[in-house]
C-alpha cells in the first residue's frame, strides 16, 4: 500500500481508532455476510483483517469443520486469534499475496482496496482463488459525499486525505467486467453526526494522521492549518454538527458455476 495508508496497527492507538471501525462497521458486515449464508465448512479469508473482529465472527459461522485466513501486513492486532485452532494469520500486502487457485468460498475486503494503486488488477488476481459459487463481497469507501461538505475547515482538513479515495465507484463495472454474477450493490452513505461513534473514529484517526496532515515535509501534502484542525476536532464533539462526509461501496459477486458442456455430458470412452 506504500505511503497510501498512514496508520501503523503495531501501536497501542491504532487498536483503539480500529475498534471504533468494528463497532461502527460490523454490523454493516455481518448482514452482508450472512445473506451470502455463510455456514459450516466454508472456507473464507479475510483480507486487511485489522483487528480482527470479523475473523472472529467468520470462525464462529464455518465451524469446526471450515477455516478463515486472514491477512494483514502487520499482524499485531491479530495475535488474540493465534490460538484459534480454524484461523490462520497471514502477514503480507495484499497487492504480493498469492492465494492457491479455487480454495475460498468466500473472500471479504473492507476499507482494504481503496489503499491500493491498481487495486483493479488486484481484484483480478485475487478471483481465481474463489471456488465456482464462491462470493467476492467488498465494503470500500467513496468520497463523493465531500461536495456536499457543511464546513470550510472541515473540507480543508480531511481533502488531503479523503480526496484519494474514489476507487470505489468503479468496483461494480469492475466485477462485472471481470465475470461474477448475481452481483448486488449498495451504498451507505450515512451523514456524519458530531459527538456520534462515527465521530469519535474520525477524531482518532485525524488525531492519528496530524502529523502529516499539519507538516509539509511529512505526509508530501500541502499542509493544513492548525486552527482549522482545531476547529475540525470542536466539530466533531459537537452534537450540533452534521455533514455529508462518506459513502461505502458494498459490492458483493459470486463466480460462476462451471458446468459441463453439453457435448461432453454422457460422452462415453
């Protein structure tokens, strides 16, 4: 992901921003899964599992009899799932990682791709390691919703970081073009409330990323002011204030059966 993601899961503030993530994103998750039905014996992975919540709730849905792998580029936040005889904990990027052809019924992103140069070619390495009927569901963000940003210091403080982020869009031409079926999307686009769970995780992770933000020489941004992330950090405590901000691209396609050809259907020897 190169210098495309700012945050570092071996320090001890990074679990806490990525626990406010799972609080907020989880349940958005979890619905997604289980009307793919995951259950018993299912093979999934897991792929930027920060800290580790849905890697848990996968384990729990395939049982004994299934497995989850899951992948991060830095395992620290993982390490609580070691013992958990059905997971596996794999340390890579996920533009290096190599899957073994048709091995996963299920692969899950969230908020992983839209970090990633060429994340499309990505994707299209990535779907052979699904089985026929297996499911592709990705969760990425969008940041068209900023045009309609309620605050000036707002805007100034989050375009260096949000404005990269427009992969998303495009990720249902992608699939399709790519080959999947059944494909469904949905958009939530949600407003941001100040003083909300939504919030606290983006003062986290603005707190996080100041540094660059506010220093030239760090982040190779044009820096923000200080006041303007002063009063972005007062906003976000307010209950007063609301804003269009984010949307996430949910986007979920399986691969196709492969059926015999009819020619070859009670072809004898």
């Amino acid at each position: 992901m190169g210098d495309r993601y700012w945050w570092d899961n071996s320090l001890d503030d990074e679990g806490v921003r990525l626990g406010l993530l799972e609080a907020i994103a989880d349940p958005r998750s979890v619905a997604l899964l289980r009307r793919r039905a995951v259950g018993p014996g299912w093979r999934c992975a897991e792929l930027g599992a920060g800290a580790g919540s849905m890697v848990g709730w996968l384990a729990d849905q395939v049982g004994p009899s299934g497995a989850v792998v899951a992948v991060d580029r830095n395992l620290a936040q993982l390490a609580h799932l070691a013992e958990r005889p059905t997971v596996e904990l794999v340390q890579s990027d996920i533009e290096a990682l190599d899957l073994a052809p048709e091995s996963f019924d299920l692969i899950h992103t969230r908020n992983v791709l839209m970090h990633v140069d060429g994340a499309d070619a990505v994707i299209e390495r990535l779907l052979p390691a699904l089985r026929p009927g297996g499911w592709l569901v990705a969760e990425e963000a969008d940041y068209y919703p900023t045009a309609g940003i309620t605050s000036p210091a707002f805007a100034e403080v989050v375009a260096p970081l949000v404005s990269r982020w427009t992969w998303a869009r495009t990720l249902p031409a992608t699939v399709h073009r790519l080959g999947l079926v059944d494909i469904e999307v949905e958009v939530d686009a949600a407003m941001l409330a100040g003083r909300s769970a939504e919030a606290a995780f983006w003062a986290a992770t603005l707190t996080s990323a100041e540094r660059r933000l506010t220093e030239p020489a760090a982040g190779g941004v044009a820096p923000v002011s200080r006041s303007a992330f002063a009063e972005v950090m007062r906003l976000l405590a307010d209950d007063g204030f609301w804003t269009p901000f984010a949307a996430v691209v949910c986007v979920s396609g399986r691969r196709p059966w492969i059926r015999p050809s009819p020619a070859v259907v009670g072809a004898g020897p």
